[in-house]
C-alpha cells in the first residue's frame, strides 16, 4: 500500500511538489525522533521484570509514568513546531503558504510521541496481532486519499490533509487498543482485598517507578534522537526540495525491502529478548539471534537482487521518468537492510540486557561521522553521496554493536563458561 500511494501522490504532485510533501512531513517525524523518549522500550525491559513477579500494581506505576513523560515531551513538541513553522519552511525553500498546515501536524506530533506508550503495553503483552491490524490505518487512509486526488488532480493542501488524518486516526487506534488492553491485563493480577492505590501527588509525577527508569529514559531518549534520519534535512539545503523528492522515493524502495525485518521482525524479538533476559537464558538467546539473523539476512538479499534487476523499470512505472534518479541512490542505500537482517537481533539483546548508554556512546560517535561527511558528499555526488554516508553510519554501528555485545553472544555458546564467572563473582 506504501508503495501504491507513493506512486500516486509522486505523479499527481510532480518532482517539487512531492518534496515539499516530503519534507514536511519528514520534519514532523525528525521533531519526534528528536523528543520522544521511546518509552514503549522501558516499558518491555522494566514491565518485564513487574510482570515476571506478577507485579500489577507496579506495572501501572511505570505506565502512569511513561504518559508522563511522553505528554511532556509531546506538548514541547507541538509548542515548537507551531513557533518555528515559519524559519523552517524558510530553510527548505518552501512556500510560506503551507505555515498553517505545518501548526496544525503539532496535533499529530503530540499524539504520535504518547503513543509509544500504548506500542510498549501492546508488544509487552506479546499483542503483535492488534498492531499488526493497527499498522494498517494509515496506509489505507493514504492509499484511498491518494486514489482519490490522484484522478480528481489534488494539490499539495490536499495531499498534506490526507497525511494529517491518516497519521491522527492511526495513533488514536493505537492508544485506544493498549488502553482495552492493559484495563484487562491489570484486572488479572488485583487482589480482591488489594488496598486502593495512593493518589499521585504533582510533585511527585517525575519521580522514577524504580531505581534506574529515569537512567534508562533518558539513554533511550538520546539513541532516537541520535538514529533520526537528518538526510532528507541536508539534502534539502543543498539541492532543494527536489533533492529531497529523490531521495524519498529511493528511501521507500529500499523500506520496502527493509520493511519484513524493520516493521515485523525487530518489534517481535525485542518481545521475546525482554522475557529471555529476565529468565537469564542466555543460550535461548544466542541461538534466536544467530537463525533469525540468518533467515532474515538470506531474504533481504534475495529482495535487494530483485530490486537491482527491475528496480530502474520499477520507479519508472511507480513513480515516472522524473524520478530515475532515484536508482543509483537506491542501490547504494540496499547495503543497509543487508547488513541490518543479519545482525537485527543484537540491539534488542543489548537493549533488554540494560546496556542503553553503550548503545547511546556509539551513536553519538556515528552520528558524528554521519554530520561530518554527509555535507561534502552530497556536494561531491549530489544524492548519492547522501546514501554512502548514511552506508558507513550503518557499518560502523553494527561493528560496534556487536563488539559490547560479545560476551552476551558468547554466553550462549558456552553456558559452562558463564556459570563459572558467576561463581568466581560472587565469590
């Protein structure tokens, strides 16, 4: 459906117009990286261990205080986007006509950043079918919105209003599945005769459920925002909205070769990373890591052959001659998802095991990279210099990845091993 309604509203909006509709919605989703804590993680790694200990009353406590969190970031969100609609929209050389629009996506902002919070009760709960049904709003929205202006010639108001609604009826939905789901789950674990639960007192809303929570937000908080993808942003302020297009239909391509692992696979395993590690199995562990990996990486490269081959004759036919471009960028970007499938598992394993600021640590040193050479790339091959710097980011963080997360892999080859260091530890 991504890919019906890209080609849709890439032919109906032209080669500018459709980056304008990039970029909007592109610096929508870069405010959310950029202050979203991702709680939906904190919730799997420390509701894990709650439930682990049946542990209702604690589990509540951590939601109440992941909505927290979230809807502080969410109305930040939503303030800032409305103030600087206008010197964005200045950056990216983008009418300022669309200021209104752009106010008016802080309403989606806001409930986007809070639905993590439902994401993380839904994935806890191991309800991979609700959001799988729940993935599927949005797209159909656009699909059937871009369907409609597609023959009816719709503007770029129109195509803006769609995604605005597509994006304000997806969250809801998955606000008001989690919120059925864990009334349900909850009610499970109270005790007849469990006393009331005090009233939560304002001062105390930002005090931490457990020791450690508030550590592990603000790590979690620190890798989105570090694993935004800024290079739509600087393509823009080289090559202008054009640019911009270019690079949003190679990127979609590529998602949709990515998407079986980035989309299905990684939300499920982070699910059964979190019960793994609370048990301690580390053997259980290593082995899903090594066959998953090797499943996923054996169909990404059969996917990534198929593009190479029909992957000039499939954007002319989905998106238009306009957009060939597109090709080079797209094959450069394919090592991603490569390299990505064979190794998915190891940031969930090292995510769940607790080692937020490692992970942090090394996307701070490649995003480094990443700023440094993405402004001269681009200036030296246009586009593609964009996807090889997004390619060395994607090398040098799994490389690293899998270096703190040795010892955790090793483990599960020798459990043996493992006892021993635990005994002469505690010893």
């Amino acid at each position: 459906m991504s890919l019906i309604y890209l080609s849709l509203s890439a032919k109906a909006l032209g080669l500018v117009g459709f980056g304008v509709l990039t970029l909007i919605y592109t610096s929508i989703m870069t405010m959310r990286n950029l202050l979203g804590f991702r709680s939906w993680q904190m919730i799997m790694s420390f509701g894990a261990q709650a439930l682990n200990r049946m542990d209702g009353p604690h589990m509540k406590r951590l939601v109440n205080f992941a909505l927290i969190i979230e809807s502080s970031a969410g109305l930040l969100g939503a303030a800032l986007v409305c103030i600087f609609a206008e010197p964005v929209l200045n950056l990216f050389s983008i009418p300022l006509e669309y200021t209104q629009m752009v106010q008016l996506f802080s309403v989606y902002l806001f409930l986007w950043i809070i639905s993590d919070v439902g994401l993380g009760v839904l994935r806890l709960y191991d309800r991979h079918d609700l959001i799988s049904w729940q993935l599927t709003v949005e797209p159909t929205i656009r699909l059937i919105g871009s369907a409609w202006f597609f023959y009816y010639t719709g503007d770029i108001w129109d195509f803006l209003w769609v995604w605005l609604v597509a994006g304000l009826l997806s969250k809801t939905t998955l606000i008001a599945l989690s919120s059925v789901t864990l009334r349900r789950e909850l009610a499970k674990l109270e005790a007849p005769d469990a006393p009331k639960a005090k009233r939560l007192k304002l001062r105390d809303i930002y005090r931490e459920p457990e020791q450690g929570v508030w550590r592990y937000a603000w790590g979690t908080y620190a890798q989105a925002a570090l694993a935004t993808n800024f290079a739509p942003m600087f393509i823009a302020t080289q090559l202008g909205p054009a640019g911009a297009g270019i690079w949003r239909v190679a990127q979609r391509f590529i998602a949709a070769v990515a998407h079986p692992v980035g989309k299905l696979l990684v939300p499920v395993i982070y699910t059964d990373m979190s019960w793994l590690n609370a048990a301690g199995n580390s053997k259980g562990r290593t082995k899903m890591i090594v066959r998953t990996g090797a499943i996923a990486g054996g169909v990404t490269l059969c996917l990534v052959g198929v593009l190479a081959l029909a992957g000039e004759w499939l954007i002319v036919q989905v998106v238009g001659a306009d957009f060939l471009d597109a090709y080079n960028v797209m094959m450069v970007l394919a090592l991603t998802p490569i390299i990505s499938a064979f190794t998915f598992g190891v940031g969930p394993m090292l995510m769940t095991a607790g080692r937020v600021w490692s992970i942090t640590a090394i996307r701070i040193f490649v995003m480094s990279v990443f700023f440094a050479s993405i402004i001269p790339l681009v200036q030296l091959w246009g586009v593609v210099g964009a996807a090889v710097a997004t390619v060395i980011s994607s090398i040098l963080s799994t490389g690293l990845l899998l270096y703190i997360g040795r010892d955790l892999i090793k483990d599960g080859y020798n459990p043996k091993a493992k006892k021993k260091a635990q005994k002469k530890a505690n010893q």
